[in-house]
C-alpha cells in the first residue's frame, strides 16, 4: 500500500471522513431509479459547442459514456449520490492539499458524470481565483467573462453563464485572477451567491472548484457555505505532510471523502493513469 493510501485510511480510521472515494472502476454502478427531468431550455445562457476533443485532450473522458474512466466517475457519482440525495445536499466544494492534484480535473469530470444521470442537472462553478482554469480546459478564450466580473462590475448572473454544449452542465467561469479572492470568499454577497444557486433548481447539484487547502485560506472560508467537500489527492505526489495539515484544518462534518487521482490498476488497462 502507498504512503498516500496509508495517509488516507488513517484519516478515516480517526473519523476525518465519512466515505473515501477512489478512482477506480471496481464496484458496480447502481442503476437509475426516479423519473427523468425535462432537458432545460437555455435562452438567456450562452451555449457553446466544446468539440469532443478539446475534452478528450483535456482528459475529460466522462464525455465517452464507454470510455473506462467515465466507469469510475460513474462509481464516484453514484456514491456521492448515496451520501447526499436522502438529505438534500448538493452544494459540493472540491478542494486538494496542495498544487497540481487535478482538483480541476475531477470537478469537470464529475460535473459531465451528474449532468449525465438522469435525475440531475449540473452547475459547475470555478472559484480558484488564484489559478482558474476551468476555461482552458472548455476551450474558452481568457477573456471570457465570469464571476470576477459578477462580484468587481456588478455583471448579471445569467450574463455569465455558459452551457459548454453537454445536456443539463451549465458553467460559472471565474472571469480571471482576484488578488483580494479571500475577502471576496467571505463576503456577504458571496455568501448570498451560494444560497440562491443551492435553492433557485431542487434537481441541480453545484461543484465548486476551489484551490487547495494548503495553498490559501480561500477553500476554508468558503467551506462554511457547502453541504460538503471531497478533497483530491494525487498518488505518488500528494505528501503525507500536507493530508494530515488540510484534514486537521476542515470540520469533521464537511468532509463527504476523498478522491484519490491518478492511482494505478491492479492489472493494466487503457487511461489507468490521468491527472
């Protein structure tokens, strides 16, 4: 077992998370139950059509609903469903416990993998004002307007949205940098932001990307608006050092799981390995 395997089931064991969430295709899936919703009608938000291979380049692969790895989104999906949908929490914040983890990669995956399920819709939100890069990883031009403008030139909400051409996956670019992205994670009107998209849609889960949690104070602060967090580490890279600091840092009951990212098969299988 790896020192990151090790690190994350002693975090459990002590109570630091109520699930853990690995990225591998191992389990089943369980199958869809309830009606499925009405496909939403965009007039006012943007659609743009990503090609298929800006994700796939993008190592978006939950796009490809037979690609192995939308299987182990489809698994994630599935058991953040089975902590969540009972109580109505859908409000989930993906963090990291230090730089380069795929923070940003597994929140796009996981956004395409619900907004895929019948039952959901999907909100993805890019709040690492610090370093966005859910753009870039859309195709988009860095000029592309998001909540940078929302919160510093009052720009409105539906100005900003953008549906990246995926059925029920609407997105909330961050707009560029914000050198003062602490304050504005704990101000008032983003506090206000929070709880209108949690309760404008009862069918719509939101995943906040945020930077890590030893990186800034921002995914603290912000952790007191969410229902949840699932923290990403990535194997062979993520330091024992830096799980033990994050887990000591956010409240035991906000803590959903952990993803471990770019873990290795037990038997080799085509894109075993992403980030």
């Amino acid at each position: 077992m790896s020192k990151i395997k090790k690190a994350l089931e002693k975090a459990k064991a002590q109570g630091a998370a109520s699930d853990v969430l690995e990225n591998r295709a191992d389990q089943p899936v369980r199958k869809k139950e309830g009606p499925e919703i009405t496909k939403p009608i965009y007039s006012r938000t943007k659609v743009i059509d990503v090609p298929a291979h800006v994700f796939m380049n993008n190592k978006i692969f939950s796009i490809e609903e037979s690609h192995p790895v939308a299987d182990q989104f489809k698994l994630l999906r599935t058991r953040i469903f089975r902590l969540t949908r009972k109580t109505g929490q859908n409000a989930i914040q993906i963090s990291g416990f230090g730089p380069d983890e795929g923070k940003s990669t597994v929140a796009l995956n996981l956004a395409v993998s619900i907004a895929r399920d019948a039952r959901q819709t999907t909100l993805l939100v890019d709040l690492d004002f610090r370093k966005p890069s859910i753009h870039k990883m859309l195709g988009l031009g860095n000029d592309t307007p998001g909540l940078k403008q929302y919160f510093e030139n009052r720009l409105k909400l539906e100005d900003i949205l953008i549906c990246p051409g995926i059925e029920k996956l609407t997105v909330l670019p961050a707009g560029g940098v914000i050198p003062d992205s602490t304050e504005v994670m704990g101000s008032p009107r983003m506090e206000a932001l929070v709880m209108e998209l949690k309760l404008r849609y009862p069918d719509r889960y939101i995943i906040f990307d945020t930077p890590g949690l030893n990186v800034c104070p921002d995914p603290l602060v912000f952790s007191e608006y969410v229902d949840g967090v699932i923290l990403v580490a990535r194997s062979d890279h993520t330091s024992t050092k830096n799980i033990k600091a994050a887990v000591d840092l956010l409240p035991r009951e906000k803590l959903l799981g952990t993803v471990l990212n770019d873990s290795r098969w037990e038997e080799p299988m085509a894109y075993s390995e992403f980030y």
